[in-house]
C-alpha cells in the first residue's frame, strides 16, 4: 500500500521541533470535568496523576474509560481557549515562543557552548509538549528499544517486540490521496500501524507536498549505504516518509488534549489546572497523595489522597523536581535543601539527554532542481512538520565509525560525568556506554537525522548523545524551576560525531545531480574543517530539539536508576513515574509517539497490578 505524508517547505529549525502555532475558530468542545479551585477537588481519588501532559491525559483517558476508578489529574499550567493549534503561520495565530504556551526555563551556561545558555522549550497548557512540537510521528529503530530493554536488565518486556502493539494502539493511521503517494514514492506498512477505533491521536497527512523534494529524494538515495525501508515505523532506519500528527478532516493538530480530553465526559475524569504539586505525601515509603496549591499563591496549601497510586507524568524537567522536592533523590542535595529524606536515589535528576542540532547553509550557484509536475497535489495551506527525511547510522555516515567507537569505549565511564557523581550512576553509564559502543557500529540505528525540506542544505540533527546532564532542584529555593545543565559537548565523543554529520551533508549535496546547480556551502564554508570546524559547532550547535529524557530512567537502583521495570519508583510502594523521563536512551526520533506508547504500556502494567 501507498500512503502521502505531509512536509513543510519552511527552513527553519523551529518549525522542525515546535513549528508556529496558529488558532482555528473556537469550538465549544466538551471535555472531561475542570475544576476552577482547589476547593472543588474531592478529599480522595484512586489515582492521582501530576501532569496533563502527553503521558498525563493518556494515563487519565485509559484509565477511566470503563468507569471503575475515579482519577484526578492535577495541571500546573492551564487549559488553552484556543483547543485547536496547527502549524499555519496567520496574522492571528499564536507562535510558539508565546509565553501563554510554553515554560519560562533557561539552562546554566554551558562551558562547551561559548558559556551560551539555552532555553528550555517544553509546552505549558494542558496537552502539554504535544500541543506545540513539530508534530512529527516517527518511532526509532528496533536495535534502540532492544536498547531500553538491555539498560533494565533481564526478563524486560521494553525491547521492540514489547513496544510495538503500544505504538499501535497509541495512534489511529489514516490513508492518504494515492495519486500524491505515487508521485512521491511514498510507502507504508499496514503492520505496523493500528486504527484502533477508540484512539483519537491521528497519524494523517496534509494534502499537498513540496515537488521540489523529488530531486532531493533521488540524489540522497543514491548515497552509498542509504537503505529505503517500505516505513521506518517498523523499526528501521534510512530514507523514508513519516505521518503527521493531524486530523486528517479538518488538518488539525491531533495531541493529547483533542486526543484524550475533548470530547470526553465522565464523572470519573476530572482536571485541576494552574495548581503547582509541591509534594508526594508518604505514609513510611508508600505514597498516599500528593500537597498541592494555587501556583500564584503556594502557602495555601492542600491535600489529596490517592486510593491506589500518586503517578507522576509532569515531564522530564519536572518530574526529578518533584520527587526531589518530596524527599526522593541524592541524599546530599536533599540535605543542601533541607529536605527530610524518604529514599536516598542517586539517579533523581541525573542522566538527562536530548537530541542536538545545528543548520548547515548552502545555496544554489546555477539555477536549481526542477520541480517536476505532480498531478493530486492539494493545498499547501494544509503544510505540517517535516515528513520526509534520511534516519541513519554511524556506519553509513562515516568511514572512521570503527575508530569513533572504539575511542568512546575506551573511555573511563566517570571521566566526563559530573564530579562527585554517585557510583551507582557511574555503574549505569558504564552499561549505557557498552551499549552506546555497539549502537555506533550499527547501521540500523538512526544516529543522523537529516530532513529534507525542498531547499539545499539545512538542519542536522544528532539523536544519540553521549554527553549526559543533570535538572536538579536549586537547593536555596526547591519550588523555584529547576536547574537544567545539558552539560553539552563535554564529551569530545559529540564533537566528533556532529562533525562528521556535517561531512555526510555535505557529501550529499555533492551529489552528481546536483552538479549542474553548482552548490555553494555558506556555512561554515566548504574551507571550515578539522578544530575551525570543532570551534563552530560550539558556537553554532543548539543542545536540544525539545526531546528531554532520562531523569528518572528505568534502570536498576543500583545501575543508577529511578523506576523499576513497571515504573515503580525504586524504595517506595505505590508511587510510579510515566513520561519521557523514564527512557534510558535516546530513541532516534523525536519523542511524541514513544512517550504516548509508553504511557499506553503503562496502563495495562497498572490495571494487572489492581
């Protein structure tokens, strides 16, 4: 079977990992139960869930679905008049960096960067992140899952084959116009999708794809090593086209919110928003509610208990704060803030990762490709993230991947990890580097994404980083934001792949079919190699594409980590994390559709447990 993805013509990075926002006519939608104050929240709940987020609303959705237990979801940020984001720029649309929509968080000065510091983008009303991405709906490669499973040690159920019916449910795939698939070439496999009739996340397409990226297509798939996999949603990398996640009536965007919010009405379901969790309460080490308050005035504090289970989804900046704030992390950070310890875990705040990118330019010297005639092209204004792009390995990039993993093996695991880490978290990174060792020998794992836009050059995107950071509370004030340290470019190991990313661009538009068009590399400039090009990628480089993980990684405690292979935070009872967090490894793809499989994954590991 065929199917048309959707891509965007714009060249910008932001529209890659967040994409503009725009306003549709507002609805009056119905939805699960809001409460306006703090008042109206019942005195207990069976779940009580931190965050309506991508993982939160899902959680909240499957579990009240069949009316046995009552969950309340607690949302310190708030409910959007404007339901309906796209990623149409219009005079009346709201843009991403609107505050009203995303956190006000910035990093530490990174050493490595220049001492540049980053802003942290991650989404701010409920649906979370998934209300203002780039909308993208790719997975990762098998070998990377097989990776999640590996870091948990034996008996895991988190390799591909325990993933993949989650990923199924998690979305609905809806057919495209098949005269645009042909032209395009674009294929997809029916096995790996689901249309599951009561999941309302949409894997669909836009109408209309630029032709310009025909000749990109071509000249890309000739490179040595490039494979075109029927889809990449069944674990595999090389050349292929990816869905959007869109209504594919009426070209909305299709997140958390219209997927497992609106529209639903249940006595069971209820939503507290602009309310900040201040802590996990405890009775020993078993969980039994969460203090919560008015995120504009925290002394007035309240409580709410939870029958079953306190579940935290409030992301991967979040979640180590709270369970932190709650007595849960280092001992010797939770003593620096005063904070009576409940279980001393090391991994609390450590390991974090993201995907790293930069735009390398080039411009046509000669005229440019042809855009040849496509018949069933739509309209343009129906345009989403990037679906078309090269997901690659090491191998296929570089001639030197031998000699790159060997130098990363070699490594003493703690020589680049912060000082003082905790030897449980220098044990986990020693796996995660033998692990990492064998990823970067891998064809089939995508180390590289380079998405193909209809324009030369463009952005470069690293999805697996060796340097690892830390998001910590501030010790002199806990409920302040966190500190966020991505610690970038501290292992040289990131440098040398980023370069060598930059090389395969290049390499690529050195292509015999663009010859004729004479390509001119503006930056850096064809002349920037060896350290001249190490020094611009520190002044270039951008530490994340908005994919936070692993501050509560599933990995064993004493591996240094967080959650246990059902997401049970190690030493305590009833208390679980589900959200980007808990990924051990970066998957190579941008993290929508894992975190909705994994919170997918995590409902039916929750209902067995009743």
């Amino acid at each position: 079977m065929r199917f048309s993805f959707a891509h965007t013509v714009a060249s910008t990075a932001l529209l890659i990992a967040v994409c503009n926002a725009a306003v549709a006519k507002p609805a009056v939608l119905r939805h699960a139960s809001i409460l306006e104050r703090a008042e109206q929240v019942e005195g207990t709940y069976d779940y009580v869930i931190v965050g309506a987020g991508t993982a939160g609303l899902t959680l909240a959705d499957r579990l009240t679905e069949d009316g046995q237990y009552t969950v309340l979801v607690i949302e310190y940020c708030h409910l959007s008049k404007f339901p309906f984001f796209t990623v149409i720029q219009r005079s009346d649309g709201r843009n991403f960096n609107d505050p009203g929509t995303r956190y006000n968080i910035t990093s530490i000065p990174q050493p490595e960067m220049n001492n540049r510091r980053q802003a942290v983008w991650i989404g701010c009303c409920v649906g979370g992140s998934s209300a203002i991405n780039g909308m993208v709906m790719v997975r990762g490669t098998k070998e990377e899952y097989d990776g999640w499973a590996e870091l948990g040690g034996p008996d895991s159920t988190w390799n591909w084959d325990g993933i993949l019916p989650y990923f199924k449910k998690a979305s609905h795939f809806t057919p495209p116009n098949e005269e645009l698939a042909e032209a395009f070439n674009i294929t997809w496999d029916p096995n790996a999708w689901g249309q599951d009739e009561n999941t309302r996340i949409y894997a669909s397409f836009p109408t209309y794809q630029n032709p310009t990226m025909i000749p990109m297509y071509q000249a890309l798939s000739k490179l040595p090593g490039v494979e075109i996999p029927l889809d990449g949603a069944g674990g595999n990398s090389g050349l292929f086209w990816n869905p959007t996640s869109m209504d594919p009536v009426n070209f909305w965007r299709s997140y958390a919110r219209t997927g497992h919010y609106d529209n639903i009405t249940r006595s069971n379901y209820e939503v507290i928003t602009e309310h900040k969790v201040l802590k996990v309460l405890f009775d020993g080490t078993t969980a039994t509610g969460v203090q919560f308050a008015p995120r504009n005035n925290l002394q007035n504090a309240l409580t709410v208990k939870a029958n079953k289970e306190v579940i935290i989804a409030a992301g991967t900046v979040h979640t180590p704060q709270i369970l932190q704030a709650s007595g849960i992390g280092p001992q010797s950070l939770l003593g620096q803030a005063d904070i009576p310890v409940v279980v001393d875990l090391p991994g609390v705040g450590q390991n974090f990762q993201d995907h790293a990118y930069l735009s390398v330019g080039f411009r046509w010297g000669s005229g440019s490709p042809p855009a040849p005639p496509v018949s069933g092209n739509g309209d343009p204004s129906t345009l989403s993230g990037p679906n078309l792009g090269a997901w690659i390995g090491l191998p296929v990039i570089s001639d030197d991947h031998e000699a790159i993993a060997a130098r990363y093996e070699a490594q003493d695991p703690a020589e680049y990890l912060p000082e003082g880490t905790d030897p449980t978290v220098v044990a986990g990174y020693a796996d995660f580097q033998k692990l990492h060792a064998k990823l970067l020998r891998s064809k089939n794992v995508n180390l590289l994404w380079l998405p193909l836009m209809g324009a030369p050059g463009g952005i470069i995107m690293s999805m697996h980083v060796v340097s690892h950071g830390t998001i910590n509370i501030d010790p002199g004030n806990p409920q302040a934001e966190p500190i966020v340290d991505y610690r970038a470019l501290t292992n040289p190991i990131d440098l040398d792949i980023m370069a060598e990313n930059i090389n395969f661009m290049r390499k690529y538009m050195a292509s015999p079919d663009f010859a004729q068009y004479s390509p001119t590399e503006t930056s850096p400039g064809a002349d920037v190699t060896g350290e001249a090009l190490k020094d611009w990628i520190r002044r270039t480089i951008i530490p994340t594409n908005f994919h936070p993980i692993a501050t509560a990684a599933k990995k064993p405690r004493e591996k240094g980590g967080v959650v246990d292979e059902n997401l049970l935070v190690h030493g305590t009872e009833r208390l679980r994390v589900v959200d980007g967090s808990i990924m051990p490894l970066l998957p190579g793809a941008n993290t929508q559709q894992p975190v909705y499989m994994l919170a997918e994954k995590a409902v039916d590991i929750i209902k067995a447990a009743q």
